[in-house]
C-alpha cells in the first residue's frame, strides 16, 4: 500500500463537503493507494503530470511516484480544474 500525503489546504476542503461524500471519497482514496482501484485519469494542460481520481461528482487531483500518493485538492467537479 502507498502512503498517503495531503496538501496542507486539503483537510479544509474535505471538512467543506457533506460527512456521507467526504467518507465515500476517503474510502476511494485508500482503495487506490492499496490496489489502484478507481477512475484515474492523467490530466493535461495547466495540471498536466497529475491525475483525477472520480468520485461521484468530486475529483480527487494528486500525483502519484512509486510509494507515496499526495492529494493536492479534493473539490467537486464544477470547481476541481478552477
């Protein structure tokens, strides 16, 4: 299993969405450090070397190196390339 680091603006964001989605989205990222498991994509342009992880409607955005994950934002989707 990858470690999991989170930006210091992370935990604020995910205090921000509703207890039921923040959960579901934590359990995603867990499930993809222990298994790559989920909805990843590599992003381009301006985010361009990170990846998008799906979650409902939230997008987790982090970079990935061989054992370490670092969540860079968690927002819902009408905001996460903003």
């Amino acid at each position: 299993m990858k470690r999991i680091r989170f930006q210091p603006n992370v935990p604020e964001e995910v205090r921000a969405i509703e207890q039921r989605a923040a959960l579901n989205i934590l359990a995603a990222i867990h499930r993809y450090a222990a298994a790559c498991a989920g909805s990843v994509k590599p992003l381009s342009g301006e985010f361009e070397g990170l990846l998008r992880l799906r979650v409902g409607d939230h997008r987790v955005i982090f970079e990935e190196t061989e054992d370490t994950i670092t969540i860079h934002r968690i927002r819902n989707r009408r905001e996460a390339y903003r």
